[in-house]
C-alpha cells in the first residue's frame, strides 16, 4: 500500500532526526534548532515546488497547507521542548501515539476502520501508559510531568497537522504545498521566539548538523502529507509513528539509554500494535 509507503520512509528519516534533537536542544536551544530546521526544509521545498507541474486540485489547499503548517511550527515547539526534558524512551512512546487519534478521526469521517485496528488502540494506549509510568530514568517526578505533558501536546498537533495536510494534498499538488506548509510553520516558530525573546540564531558549529535535521524532517513532513492523494492516508500517519521505535533502539544503542527487558517488550508492543493499525 503507498501510504504504508510513505509512512515507513517518514519513519526512518524522523527516527534518525529524533536521535539529534535532545543533544541539539539542549546544546543550541529550542528556537535556535527550530528556525534552522524549518529553514533549511523551506529552502528545499522552495524549488521542488516550483519544479513540479503539478497545481493543488483544492480550490482550499494553500489555506490548508497554511493551517497545517501552523500546527507543525506549533507540533515542533512542542515535540524539542519535551526532548530536551525528558529521556528519548520517555518521550518517544507517547508522541509516537498520535495515531490513535488519526484513525479516530478518519472513523468519524467515514473512513472504514476495523475492528482489529480499535483493538489495536487499546494496546497501544496501554503500553504507552506502561513505559510512562515505569520509566526509571533519574529524571524527577515534575519533570517527568512536564515532558509527559508536552509529549501529548506534540502529538496532538501532529496529528491535527497531518490530517489536515492530507485534505490539502487530496487532490494532488503535494510538492507545491510543501514550501507553504514550511513558511508557515517558520512564521509562527519565530513569532513565539520574538515574543518569548529567546535566542533564535544557532553557533556555526552546528549548523551542518541542524541542516541534515532538516532535510530528513522534510522528507518525513513530505511523505506524510504527501499521502493524502492515496488510499487510506491515515495509515500513513500510523507507519511513520514507528519512528520511535527507530529513535528508541538507536538511543540505547547510541546514547546508553538503557531499557529493561520489560520497558523493551512495551515498546515492540506499542509499536507492533501502531504498526499493524490498518494492515
């Protein structure tokens, strides 16, 4: 199926994405990684939007395209803020359930979902609550509150971000749509840093790696969306969540985060249940 596809493409690029964002957020700030991020995605699409031939068939898309791309600048404040507070095998889990609420929202939009994939929910809502709650990670009681807390946020705007840049792309024109997505998304990232008065400018020495951020997250945003214009689009949404799992392994491979068997098991679980949604 393509948008199984797309979903496994965006979930190898944004695996390996997420393995930089808590080094990097921490290291050169959460607006200063985002603008980078966003910019550097912007001046991809930039062209590859102008190379395609192909014009949105929506009379609405470009409106689309924009809200879509607000609530991922908004998705992205969220998703760094959580990373730099709270261990990847902690946060992972939880953004990585946003597709809970994408088949929802295809149920209630008469998508045909089976009785498997709800079984399939309930599985994946209670590993996520598993891993969350028995995570032993020397992270404090509050903090672990707040990561929790902006992991949901993330992954609700995710899912509200890729929903509607399915609709936007539905009838075609997904590589037009990217660059207003993008310009979107970097407006309202900047304006909360003004308003915030943070630091929005990264050192030179991570710019080469802010830039590769960039270019997988606009692959992975691009496969997303881009799967509006195929069969079943939500379940792209469901494959692409697997990026934890990519983000989790490499994180106890890497960055000796490790997990106890149990903490493993829930993981595979969580995203075998994610994975097999619609299948």
């Amino acid at each position: 199926m393509a948008s199984l596809t797309f979903g496994l493409v965006a979930a190898f690029a944004w695996g390996l994405h997420d393995l930089c964002v808590r080094q990097v957020s921490q290291k050169t700030g959460i607006f200063a990684s985002l603008v980078a991020v966003l910019t550097t995605g912007l001046l991809l699409a930039v062209p590859v939007g102008l190379w395609s031939a192909e014009a949105p068939g929506r009379a609405d898309a470009y409106t689309l395209a924009i809200v879509s791309g607000v609530l991922f600048g908004l998705a992205g404040i969220a998703h760094y803020k959580a990373f730099s507070i709270g261990p990847v095998r902690l946060v992972a889990p939880i953004i990585g359930a946003y597709p809970i609420l994408s088949v929802a929202w295809a149920a209630t939009t008469g998508g045909g979902i089976a009785v498997w994939d709800w079984l399939a929910v309930f599985v994946v809502i209670a590993g996520v609550g598993y891993v969350a709650a028995s995570a032993d990670d020397g992270t404090d009681g509050a903090s672990r509150g707040q990561a929790v807390g902006w992991s949901v946020a993330a992954g609700t705007l995710f899912a509200a971000t890729f929903a509607i840049g399915q609709a936007a792309s539905s009838e075609g024109g997904e590589l037009a749509l990217q660059a207003p997505t993008r310009l979107a998304a970097l407006a309202v990232v900047v304006a909360v840093g003004l308003a915030l008065r943070v630091r929005m400018i990264p050192g030179r020495a991570m710019v080469p790696l802010l830039a590769l951020m960039g270019t997988l997250d606009a692959i992975a945003l691009a496969s997303v969306t881009g799967a509006g214009a195929f069969e079943n689009p939500e379940y792209a949404a469901v494959a692409a969540s697997t990026f934890g799992l990519v983000t989790v392994v490499l994180a106890a491979l890497f960055l000796r985060e490790r997990l106890k068997p149990l903490h493993w098991g829930a993981v595979v679980v969580v995203f075998g249940a994610i994975a097999s949604l619609g299948l």
